[in-house]
C-alpha cells in the first residue's frame, strides 16, 4: 500500500473480502497514500460503535478522506459509490464525457446492485451457511451462471466493460474471480476468462489483492 506522503492519507476500512478488494485494487491503482484499518467482520468489528459512525450499515469498505470536499473530511461507505469518488477526485478510470461515464455507470450499478449482490449470496449458500438448503444454493448459483453469461457477451467485442478499463470492471473482477467457488466453470465463459487474466496482470490489481492483515 503506499504510503510515501507526509499528508494524512485516505483511511480505508477493510476486511479483504471480493467488496474489500474492489478499494484497496483502486487505490493500488491510483498510486495514492492510503492506511488501512482492519475491520475483521469475523469478529464482528463491524458493529463497533466507532465504525458505525463511518459506515451507518455496518458493512465494509468504508473510506475517510481527511482532505474531501472543499479541504473537509469525507467518510463514505458503499464500493460503487466510493469508486466513483476517488474516480472524480482523481479523475482516472472513470470517464469526464456523459456518454462514456453513462457506459461505466450502468456496468458499475449492475456489478453492485446484480452480480456482485447474487454472488455474495451464492458464496453464502455454498460456503458459509450452517446448513445447506438445496433450493437457496440450486437459485443462486443458476442466477450467477446467467450473470455470468452476460458479462461473457459483453466482453465478446470489447477489451473492458465500457470499453476502457474503468470502475466497471473493478467492481466485478472481484467477484468473477472466485468463479469456482460460485460452482461456475469458467471454461464456459471464454471472453470472461480472458478478461479476469489481464485485469489480473495489473500491478496495482496484484498489491490490492495482497493486502491482508499479518
């Protein structure tokens, strides 16, 4: 992570989930300053009173800016909507032109409100429930397949979601990564598989996944 300025850095709240990740691979990205604070949901620190300041639905990541708008401080929970700040703020991997920014949009609402969420309740089902329902897992894991079939067209023609890298793509990278622990097979989505291993190449992707607690 870096951390080379003398200026209070970005706080990231985190705990190194595919949600987690998608922040600490951004700020990788950008080449900001950044510290890290853990917040091991396994423990549930996430109920903190402290964080639920930060975070009001007790969920990671959560950000503070100590230099947000007008030279404020800005805490911001939420992974889209903390994608599209930093994009703003730093003005990269998120387009200025409406066209180009309305592309990078639908695909990061879709990967937050759609493939992201069915996958994390995939991932539940088939990990992490103390008891396994047929019906919840048989659901999950069809609609995950069909998302990830979409995901598979629209990366038939072009390199990226919205056509350049974006947040788009780091929004569900994070998810389609774990592809086989949603029972899917990635052989079946060619165009997918290729994206996931060149967004994977990325330096900054390689140090965001890293980042753990030791």
């Amino acid at each position: 992570m870096q951390d080379d300025g003398d200026d209070e850095p970005i706080a990231l709240y985190f705990w190194p989930t595919p949600n987690g990740l998608k922040i600490s691979i951004m700020l990788e990205e950008l080449g900001v300053p950044y510290e890290v604070k853990f917040v091991d949901i396994a423990k549930g620190e996430q109920f903190a009173p402290e964080f639920l300041a930060i975070s009001p639905n007790n969920k990671i990541p959560a950000i503070v800016d100590p230099d947000g708008p007008d030279g404020q401080r800005l805490a911001l929970f939420e992974s889209g909507a903390i994608l599209q700040y930093l994009g703003r703020k730093f003005g990269a991997f998120y387009p200025s032109s409406e066209r180009a920014k309305a592309d990078v949009d639908e695909w990061l609402f879709w990967g937050a409100s759609g493939f992201g969420s069915m996958a994390g309740q995939c991932n539940h089902f088939r990990t992490y429930a103390p008891e396994k329902i047929p019906y919840a897992i048989d659901r999950y894991t069809k609609e995950v397949e069909r998302l990830f079939g979409v995901l598979d067209k629209r990366l038939s023609d072009r390199p990226y979601l919205a056509g350049q890298y974006s947040i788009a793509d780091i929004a569900s990278f994070t998810w389609a990564r774990i592809s086989e622990k949603l029972g899917q097979d990635i052989a079946k989505f060619p165009n997918v598989a290729r994206w996931l291993n060149d967004i994977g190449q990325r330096p900054a992707v390689v140090k965001g996944l890293a980042v753990k607690k030791v």
